[in-house]
C-alpha cells in the first residue's frame, strides 16, 4: 500500500498557506472528531505538526468527540470561514450519517469544503466456515 500521508499532509500544509488571512490569526485551529487518545485524534495530531512547520505557524488541536462527529462538525460549522480552521473527519460523517438521521444540522455538500485524503483504512470481516458463510 501506498503510503500518501506526509505528501497529502505538505499538500494542505501548502493550501493552507495560500489562505489571504494565514497570518492575520496566532494559530491555525485542527477539529478532532475523536478523543484524545484515539487512533484519529494520534493521525490528527502527526498531521498538525507537520502543517504546523510548512506554515510556520502553531496549530491547536481540539478534540470535540461525540454523536458520531456531529458535534465536532457542528463546533466547525459554527466558526468563521477564514481558512483558520480545518478538520479530521471520517468519511461516516459526510456519507452515511446524512442518511440516517432525519433532521441533520448540517449538509456536508453545502457547508463544508473537503480539501484532502489524509489516509485510507481497508477494513473487513470474517468468520469461522462452520456457519457455512461463503
């Protein structure tokens, strides 16, 4: 497998410094979706220093976990859109939540903007052949 992290990481680092008002704030802000601890909140973080010295600038990591992400995503949503805040996220939450909740607080098409594939995870299933499963 490939691995895309650190280039898609320089990548936004790049975009990020683009942003007319980078240096107008102190730090750039990095939503977590996850508890410190977890395996994205450690990807979060990896991806924050390495943003942190392309951009020359500090980043702060905020840990907002809980609903599924939908708390994170609400706290981002509520911020300005002045390139200053950016978010880790599952995929779950901009493809498959919006389909299972009936009221959602947010629409991933019309409020946010993905900027990058940090990295991928292939997962899968498996059991015993006695259940007679093929």
């Amino acid at each position: 497998m490939k691995n895309t992290f650190w280039p898609t990481a320089a990548l936004i680092a790049a975009s990020i410094t683009l942003s007319p008002n980078t240096q107008a704030q102190s730090s750039l802000q990095v939503v977590a979706q996850q508890p410190p601890g977890s395996g994205s909140d450690a990807m979060t973080r990896a991806w924050a220093e390495c943003a942190s010295r392309q951009i020359g600038q500090p980043t702060v990591v905020q840990n907002k976990a809980g609903a599924n992400g939908i708390l994170a995503i609400n706290y981002l949503k509520g911020l300005p859109a002045d390139g200053q805040s950016v978010m880790s996220i599952g995929m779950s939450q901009m493809t498959i939540t919006p389909y299972v909740h009936k009221q959602m607080p947010y629409d991933p098409i019309k409020d946010f903007d993905g900027v990058a594939v940090i990295g991928t995870l292939t997962a899968g299933a498996g059991c015993t052949c006695r259940y007679g499963y093929k």
